[in-house]
C-alpha cells in the first residue's frame, strides 16, 4: 500500500466564492498545504483555470464535481478534466457512470473517486427520495460496485470507512468529508467525525474547509490537523 505523508492526506476545501479569495486563501497556508479541493462554488467562477494553475505549481487538486449523466457525456468531461491536471475527480456511484469515467481516465493519471450517499444524508433522507435502503446499505452496494469497475477510490463518511475497508480492501483510497476538528461546529452535516477518529477507521484523505477557511490563522489550523492525522499514524 502506498505511503501518504501526513501533509498530503489533508485536502483543504477551497469553498469560496472568487479565484481572488481562493488565491489568497492558497497564499496564506503556504506549504502548510499541499492538497486542495475546488467544488462547484468556485468552480463555476474560474475555478477550473485556478486548478489547472494550482496544478502546474505543484499542488494537488481535488474536483469535486459530482458528474453524472449519459455514458458518452461523463466520459468526455473526464478527459477533459485530465488535461487539466487534476488528481481526484468526483462521480456518482452509478454503474454507467463509474463505467465511463475509468473508461475515459485511462492512463492519465487522474483517479476517479465514487460518491457513495453524501454526508448531509442520512436514513430519513433516503427514504424521502424513494430508496429502499438504510444509509450503510446503499453505501455498501455501491461500494462493491464501484470496486468491481476499477474505480480509484470513494468519498465516503468515517463512519463507514472500517466497513467499507472490508468491502474494497486496501487498493481504493478512502476520501472523508465531514471532518471536524475538537471545537468546531457542525454545519449541515449529519454525519461528521474528529480527524483522528477517521483516520483510525481507515480513511486515507480528510476533507475539511470551513474550520480552516474561518480560522483567525489558517495556517495554524491546518497545522494542527496535520499534526493530529500524524499522530493517529503512529
């Protein structure tokens, strides 16, 4: 299994509304961070160029743009995607979708992450979109299927990691959202976790934005999550 420094299994989420304020975001943390996360706010102003600059200055990046649609559809937005640069790329775990995405990223270097049941859902939200399963149910479903079409790895909640490692095994990395570091508020997810805590159930990569773009230092405050992911490593 591949090492991870400590650094690089922090991906800071850049939820801003401008390339000016995701600049400057980027120039604060510095080498402090190595890995960034760019979502659909800022992706829609600029923020897929950003990513491609982010990108040849070394730094790691993270689309977090969810495709799903027609096979033909997603696979032509992962190639053009993997021209930009980008280490992650997010689809929903459909079959067709997933089939296509690998299909398209083939040797570029760009790995395809499944979405699983997004972190702000839980049982009660499920059944209110017509699904017949509980949260880890479908979770565990599409985790099997998205291992079987050779995606790269699953955005998932900790609370799922320790399971799902039994379902993927070892080759799929595991990317967590809803990470909360001692102190921080909720926000909108149901389904959060500490930073330790989840990388002791087996996540690979810890998401986290508002508790780091809010701090009074930034840099400081991915500081200490770095140093709580290495301790969890020890």
């Amino acid at each position: 299994m591949m090492v991870i420094d400590p650094r690089d299994r922090l991906i800071v989420a850049l939820d801003l509304s401008t390339v000016a304020a995701a600049d400057a975001m980027v120039a604060r943390l510095g080498d402090a961070v190595s890995f960034y996360k760019i979502g659909y706010q800022l992706a829609f102003v600029g923020g897929l160029s950003f990513a491609q600059e982010l990108a040849r200055a070394g730094k790691q990046v993270f689309l977090d743009l969810k495709l799903h649609d027609i096979g033909n559809t997603v696979a032509k937005g992962v190639e053009s995607v993997a021209r930009l640069g980008a280490t992650f790329l997010t689809v929903h775990a459909y079959p067709q979708t997933m089939k296509a995405a690998v299909e398209a990223r083939a040797q570029s270097g760009l790995r395809i992450l499944a979405v699983t049941v997004l972190t702000s859902y839980d049982d009660a939200d499920l059944a209110a979109a017509g699904y017949d399963f509980t949260v880890a149910e479908l979770v565990a479903e599409r985790a099997a299927q998205a291992r079987d079409m050779g995606v790269d790895g699953l955005v998932c909640s900790a609370e799922e990691a320790a399971d799902l490692r039994k379902i993927v095994g070892s080759r799929l990395a595991l990317v967590t959202p809803g990470i909360r570091p001692a102190g921080a508020a909720s926000g909108d997810q149901k389904r959060i976790v500490r930073p330790a805590h989840a990388i002791a159930a087996g996540a690979d990569y810890l998401v986290v934005g508002r508790p780091i773009l809010d701090a009074a230092d930034p840099r400081s405050a991915a500081e200490a999550i770095v140093g709580e992911i290495a301790a969890a490593l020890e």
